[in-house]
C-alpha cells in the first residue's frame, strides 16, 4: 500500500464523492487505496451537519465520500450545503453511481455497463415557458468554476480528446479489474463481474414496455447477433437530465434527446451542482420508459467507480489545491481595539489580551489597537490587546 501523510484536518480535502444508493458507495469502497477513519469519526463534522461521510485517499487525492439518507435533488441539495459546512475547502464533486442511458447516441448502441462522463446537466422538472414551448434549465462545470480553480480542469480533460477519452477507457479497465478481484478477495465472489446476458437478450428485455408507459420507438433500430455477449465497456461525454421524477412522457423524452443532446437520466445531480463544481460518472443499468431490471446495477455501479478513480489518477495538485483556497479567496478575522473617550485609572487589567481561533479554515488575521482619548493610570498588571493565539 502507498501509505502518504494522513490529512491533518477537514480543511485538507477539496474533493468530494457522492452516491446517491448503497449499492454505489459499496462498489465505491472497493477502489480506495487508504481509509483514513477506519476507526470512529477522526475529523467530525460542523455543528447541525447530520451526514456521514468516510474519508479516504483515491490515488493522490484525499477524497470525503458522501451517501445521502435519501434521494432526490432536494434531499441532495440539503446534504451537500451541510458537506461545504463541514468541509469548506471541497471545491469539486464527482457524483458517481448508475443511471438510465439512451439506446442510441449518434447511431452507435448504447449497452448497458457503459460510463456516461458529464460536464452539464438538464433540469427537466425545472425551466421557463418560451412562445416555442418549455425550456429546460442547463448547467455546466465550467460555468462554476472560477479562476482560482483552473487546475481542477486537468480533471475534464477526457470531456475534450478522443485520444484521452481512450487512455481514461483503458486505465478505467484495469482499475475494474481490481475491484472486481477485491470483490473476490472480500467473499463476494463474482458480484461486480460482467452479467452473463447476450446483448440481444438484454436489449429484448429493454425494449419490452411497461404497461403504464409508452416507448421512444416502436422497434430497435439496430440488430445484434444473439451470440454476441457484452465484453467491453464504452464511454459517452454528454448531458445528463437531472429530476425527482421519470420522465413519462414520450414527446418529452424525445424533445430532451433531440433537442438538449441528453444521453442518459439520473435523479440527484441538479441538487449537487447547486452547491458545488460537479462532474458526473454514471454507469448505465437500464434504459428510461421501459421494464426496470436490477441485473446491471452492480457492474454498471463498478464501471462508474473504476472510471472515477481514473480520473482522480489524472489530478495534479498543485499548492493551492492543496490547501484548498486561493489566498485571493482568504478572509480577514479581525479584532478591534479599544476606545475611551476619559480618563482611565486601572490596575490588574486583562482586556482584550487573546484571540483565540479554533477555525481549521485559512485567514488573514489582524488586531488593532486601542485608542485613549485622555490620560490612562495604569499602576501593575495592566495586559491589553498584547497577543494572539491560533489554535
């Protein structure tokens, strides 16, 4: 194990994995290289924060890993304002889990198992009514994240090259293979390996509608070879469509591919990207408007955690990430002095003598001194304002 320096405090982690299911922070635990609270709470959490969080180091990151008591974006919302509370230094999140992926995105098949990698999401239950209909509300990563932060874009850059998309493809491979015999190691046998289903079977079993909804197209329209298992797995960038609610509309499943590029649908991510600079990391398990099948759900989630630890593989610190604030960004503590507008006689005074900070947050600091208006008798003892202690 590549044992590094242990985090001091909560000021020392700037990045954040969230899950919105069980079954994802499971697949999760499996790639994490050091647990750091393997033992109690080591870093506890601000006052009214009621999650629960482990922390860890995925390859030179020192990541906080959140699971929400409940789903759905507010609930998300909630949970990630009290994660900045108690870890005010996180500056970016990767929500990493399973979602509901398009059968097609550009012609080309998307199976199940597949990582859908995202930069913006569509709020499809939230928007403006425009005189051509309603418009869905878009956000995007960049949008979010301010100078100070350029060096977490080293992260995207697998959204941007066909050449690094591949790299993150091939080391997100071995990174599965790891899970998957850690798995094996923890008794839980084949639980993250590929499901043995054909692809025609799987697609069948998609595309065999729900009697309370309707579906995209009426057939397939693309054919696959009954022998032909799934033995790989492919990436897509895209939007993903964020809400507390399926999508039960056909017209409005077909607007949001059509016209917002959506390639896959998840309900938690809007309540994140609210709070925080988000990049999502899904793996798919089903397709939305058609019968739910849990039979992917544990590979799709294995997928989706591999890709993330990949990512993380490819973040350079640099001091500022390390200490998770720009000194631009830094605030000023202050403590005033004194002011009196008579005379003063005064014996055995400690006014003012300390300033005590508890804060794990950076600050400048700066005392000021006191003012005295008339004459000041001081006969032994006298202490004011002489020193500050930081602890």
């Amino acid at each position: 194990m590549d044992n590094r320096q242990r985090p001091s405090s909560r000021a020392d982690f700037n990045i954040a994995i969230i899950c919105s299911l069980p079954l994802e922070f499971d697949a999760l635990s499996l790639i994490i290289d050091e647990q750091w609270d393997q033992i109690g709470d080591r870093y506890g959490r601000a006052p009214g924060d009621v999650n629960n969080y482990t922390t860890a180091r995925i390859g030179k990151c020192n990541v906080v890993i959140m699971l929400p008591s409940r789903i759905g974006k507010a609930n998300s919302a909630n949970a990630t304002a009290s994660l900045r509370s108690s870890y005010p230094n996180v500056k970016l999140a990767l929500l990493v889990g399973i979602c509901g992926g398009v059968p097609s995105v550009g012609g080309e098949q998307m199976r199940f198992g597949d990582v859908v990698l995202s930069r913006t999401v569509v709020e499809y239950g939230f928007g403006r009514q425009s005189p051509r209909g309603f418009i869905t509300q878009k956000d995007t990563v960049e949008d979010r994240l301010s100078p100070a932060n350029r060096d977490i874009l080293n992260l995207l850059a697998p959204f941007k090259s066909s050449s690094e998309l591949n790299r993150l493809k091939t080391r997100t491979a071995t990174v599965l293979g790891q899970l998957q015999n850690a798995a094996a190691e923890r008794g839980q046998g084949a639980k993250y390996n590929k499901p043995d289903v054909k692809v025609a079977d799987a697609l069948d079993s998609a595309y065999r509608p729900n009697a309370s909804r309707t579906r995209v197209d009426k057939k397939p329209k693309y054919q696959q070879d009954n022998a032909l298992q799934v033995s790989t797995f492919a990436m897509y960038v895209g939007p993903i469509a964020s809400a507390d609610m399926v999508v039960e509309s056909e017209e409005h499943l077909s607007r949001l591919i059509q016209e917002e590029g959506v390639i896959a649908f998840e309900i938690p991510g809007a309540g994140v990207w609210k709070d925080l600079p988000t990049i999502t990391v899904k793996g798919v398990c089903d397709y939305p408007n058609f019968e739910k099948s849990n039979g992917w759900q544990e590979f799709a989630a294995a997928t989706a955690a591999s890709t993330s630890k990949a990512i993380l593989e490819g973040y350079v610190q640099t001091e500022n990430s390390r200490t998770g604030i720009a000194l631009s960004e830094i605030p000023t503590a202050t403590q005033r002095g004194s002011t009196y507008g008579s005379n003063i006689k005064a014996k055995n005074v400690d006014q003012g003598e300390k300033l005590m900070v508890s804060s794990t947050q950076h600050r400048h600091y700066v005392q000021e001194k006191s003012q005295f208006g008339g004459d000041v008798q001081g006969d032994e003892d006298v202490a004011q304002g002489n020193r500050m202690t930081f602890s």
